[in-house]
C-alpha cells in the first residue's frame, strides 16, 4: 500500500512538473534552433532520465534535497504532498501560466512537518524562502551579462554573419543538453520519496513514472512547448542563447553542495520563474520588453502563492489524518474558498467573454454600417459619372446629328449653286460664281468650328496640365499651349499641321520657338519634358 501511495504521489507531481515545467525548457529549446537538431532530440530524452535516475543509482551523487528536510516516512504522508502540491499549482495555474511546483512541494513537507508536530524547521526553511529569492535574481542578472558578454565580443569581431549563426547554433545545443541535465537533476526531489535500499525496484519506479506521465499529458505539454516558441520567444537568438546558459548555470548551482558554502540550500527550482526572471534581465540590457509586464507580476505571484497554498494544504492534511475535526473544519472552509474562487474566476472569464462577444458584434454591426454607408457613397459617386457620360455622350450625339445636318445643308447649297453655275451662258458671270464657291469651300476646309470644338475639349479633358502649364511658363502664347497639348497628345507633325491649318514645316519651327521657350538644350527630348509637366 506504501508503494501504491508513494506511486500516484510521483504521478501527481511529476504530472505537474511535466506540464507546466518542462514546456518551458523545450520551447526555448525550440526556439534556439537546437530543438531541430538529431543529436539533441536523441539525447534529450536519456538526459533526461538519467538526472532523475543518478540519485536513485548513486545515493551518494544526493541531489538537491541530500540535506532539506524529513520526509513523511508513512505512504499516506507520501500523497499527502503531492495532493498540496497539486492544489496548489492547479490553483495559482488558473492565474498564472507559471506557478511554482518545485517550490509548493517543499511547503508541503514544511506543512506536514508542523502537522505531525515536529515544528517549522525554522533554520532551514529560512534558507529555502532564502535561496528561492535569490535563484532567480541570480538568473536575472546572468543572463543580462551573458548577453553583454556576447553582444560586446561580436561587436568586436568581424564574422560573418552565417558563420556567426552556425557558432551561436552550436553554443545553444551543449547548452540545452547541459540544461536538460541539470534540470532533471534539480528535480529528482520527487525520488527522495522512494524507499531506500530497495534497489532496481527504485530505479524502475524513478524510471517508469515518468514514462506513464508523459503518454499521458505529451499532446498538451507538446502544444504549450511550442506556444512558448512561436509567441513568447519571437527574439533574436543570441537572447535565447544566454537565457538558455542563465538557466543552466543557476539550475545547476541549486543542485549541488555549492549554496551551503554561502548561507543558502540546493533546492529545486520552477523553469517558468527563472524563465520570466532571464527574460527580465535580457529586457533590462536591450532595452526592449521581451516579457509581458502583467506575465512577470503573475509570476512573481505565483512564486509566492504557491508554497504558502501548498504549505497550508498539507498541513490541514495531516491534522486530518491524525483525526483531528478541528483540521478537518479548516480544509473543508480552504476547500470551500478555492471553490468559490475558482467559480468567481470562471464568472469572471464567463462574463469577460460575453462583454467581448457583444462589442466584437457591436464592432461587426458598426463595420458593416460602415462598409454600407461607403458603399452608398461609392455608388452614388458611380451614378453621377454614369449621369455625367450619359450626358456627355448625348451632347456628342446631338452634336454629332447637327454637325451632319449642317454638312447636309451646306452640300445641298453647293449643289445648287454648281447646278446654277452650270446653266449660266456668260463666261464671266460663271468664273465670278465659281470663285465664290471656291471661296465657300475652302473657308469651310478649315473646320474652324470643329477646331475650336476639339480644342474646348481638350481643354476640359487636360484641365490640370494646362493649368501647370500655364503657371510655370507663363510666357507662351495660346497657338504654343494648344501646340504642346497636341505633342503631349501624341499628334505627329503632319497631323498637327492638319489640325492648326499649317505646313509641315512650320510645325517644325513652331516647335523650335516652343523649345526655345521652354529653356531646352538640344540634346534634350521635348515631348518627353511635356508629358513631365
């Protein structure tokens, strides 16, 4: 029944550790680029386990509880502290994605010490609440030298920027192995609850309940790993490098005999807090906020809501199993408080996603009101221009219909007249009525009515040119504007000669003159300078 005990105790908080821990070290893995390579998803796994099994296998490596506090020796004391434990992180993971399950487990010990009477291991749990400020102030300011450090000897060097990728790749790999390592290693405290000398049965307890927790929560604590990649470690990679080396460095130094040599105690330690602490330190030396500000307050909170949940927890755990009612009271009122704050809590968010569902519609209505309106607009502005060529193009067409009458007209009196010329006898008579006709004809060869038509409107359909022009060579007389309208246009010189009843040859000097005016070398293109007007 010991073993049953001691078994889902390691479930409980291996479960824990697993899920709200080991994302964090595998998504700043990740992040790195290490995560990628073959030779760190090989051995991730065996460092792993073998942190946790070394102080199974050799009782003599200790590990970071070799000289915390007794355990609770019976089975039921046991999962007394992984229960505490749980309730404490489930608890403060419902405000923080970082709640501090190394530490909660600690205070439970504490908790159950106190409940059996043993007292508070005044001494001791000084230097825990001791070593538990100092590990991630500690982590803090590594992790903003490391990243000096680096920074200030790149800037220094002359290396390629690839081959500066490679070696920063290289460096972030033996540290996530390193990393790994000390990191199960911090966290064997959960096999201290393992009875001594019972040999393999130890290490294929130590080994298996790992294996079991992990097919059970891999799917979430695989998306919550890579949650931290994409979304909270979208930095440069030297960042990630010294976070990683921060991490290393202070996870390893809480394992060892090293703290005790200056007033502190090995301990384990929660990723997520030195996590947030190495983001803290890298934010300060960037100057740019790598951390949420309200993800670090949680934190903090977490660090220190945890143990004191967990501590009052399992010390209401043991007054129970030592039958005590008035134990019993206080953990049906602590259980009936976290109930109600967990049901304010889901209110809370309940109501929260309601106020965010009624302005997401609020905003959906107004976008489409807005959308509406600026569809009514648009087709209001489309119905005028329809309007506007409609009428334009009836004005065409009814000067198109007078324009041919007129040709009628006119035809019919040639007609007439030529008829009338014909029948004359006098020879003098019809040469004086041949040149008036003539006359006629060649008066209306010029098309002067038409011409100034088609330069009305070009003059309304190059309104804006005429304007510039006219404001920046204010010089040029009205037979040198219509001839730049014409070249700009793409009317050839014969065309234009046409149009302005002129020769060839004196658009070509119309040109020169209008080039002259214009301030233009030879070597410079004039319809080219026109159409920049």
């Amino acid at each position: 029944m010991e073993i049953t005990y001691i078994i889902l105790s390691l479930l409980l908080s291996g479960s824990l550790l697993m899920l709200y821990d080991l994302p964090v070290i595998g998504g700043s893995i990740l992040a790195s680029g290490a995560g990628e390579r073959v030779g760190v998803r090989i051995l991730t796994p065996v460092l792993l386990l073998s942190g946790l099994l070394v102080p199974c296998i050799l009782p003599e490596a200790g590990g970071p509880l070799a000289q915390g506090p007794v355990l609770p020796t019976g089975g039921s004391g046991a999962l007394s502290v992984g229960i505490a434990t749980a309730v404490s992180a489930v608890i403060v993971g419902r405000f923080s994605r970082f709640p501090a399950v190394p530490y909660a487990f600690i205070a439970s010990l504490a908790g159950l010490a106190v409940a059996s009477g043993a007292g508070f291991p005044l001494g001791g749990g000084l230097k825990y609440i001791l070593s538990w400020i100092v590990a991630p102030v500690t982590c803090a300011l590594l992790a903003a030298g490391i990243y000096t450090l680096i920074s200030v000897s790149l800037r220094r060097g002359k290396t390629h920027m690839a081959i500066l990728e490679g070696k920063v790749l290289c460096a972030s790999s033996l540290s996530s192995l390193l990393l790994l390592f000390a990191v199960a290693f911090n966290n064997s405290l959960l096999f201290t609850f393992l009875p001594s000398g019972r040999g393999w049965l130890t290490v294929a307890l130590a080994a298996g309940c790992p294996l079991l927790v992990w097919a059970a929560i891999r799917s979430n604590t695989t998306a919550h790993k890579y949650s931290v990649a994409d979304n909270d470690l979208d930095i440069n990679s030297l960042s990630i490098l010294s976070l990683i080396l921060a991490m290393a460095l202070v996870f390893g130094f809480f394992s060892s005999a090293l703290p005790g040599k200056v007033g502190l105690s090995a301990t384990p330690l929660p990723a997520g807090t030195l996590y947030l602490a190495a983001l803290f330190g890298i934010s300060v030396v960037r100057k740019r906020a790598l951390a949420d500000g309200e993800e670090l307050l949680k934190g903090s909170i977490a660090a220190v809501v945890s143990p004191v949940l967990a501590l009052m927890v399992a010390y209401c755990l043991g007054r129970i199993l030592d039958g005590n009612i008035f134990g019993t009271l206080i953990v049906l009122g602590i259980v009936l408080l976290l109930g109600v704050m967990t049901y304010y809590r889901r209110f809370q968010e309940r109501l929260a996603l309601q106020r965010q569902s009624v302005l997401a519609r609020e905003q959906q209505v107004y976008s489409t009101h807005k959308s509406l309106s600026a569809l009514e607009v648009r087709a209001e502005m489309t119905e005028r221009d329809l309007r506007n060529k409609l009428d334009e193009k009836r004005k065409e067409l009814v000067d198109f219909a007078v324009g041919v009458s007129d040709q009628k007209e006119f035809m019919e009196k040639i007609y007439e007249d030529l008829s009338s010329v014909r029948d004359m006898e006098e020879a003098e008579g019809k040469d004086e009525a041949m040149d008036t006709l003539l006359g006629a004809l060649r008066e209306r060869m010029y098309f002067t009515r038409e011409m100034n038509d088609f330069y009305a409107r070009s003059e309304v359909l190059n309104e804006d040119f005429n304007m510039r022009l006219k404001s920046a060579f204010p010089k040029l007389t009205e037979g040198e504007r219509k001839l730049a309208n014409l070249l700009r246009q793409g009317f050839s010189s014969k065309y234009i000669a046409s149009l302005m009843n002129i020769t060839p040859k004196s658009v070509e000097i119309n040109r020169s003159r209008l080039r002259a005016k214009l301030g233009l070398q030879r070597s410079d293109n004039l319809i080219r300078f026109i159409k920049s007007i």
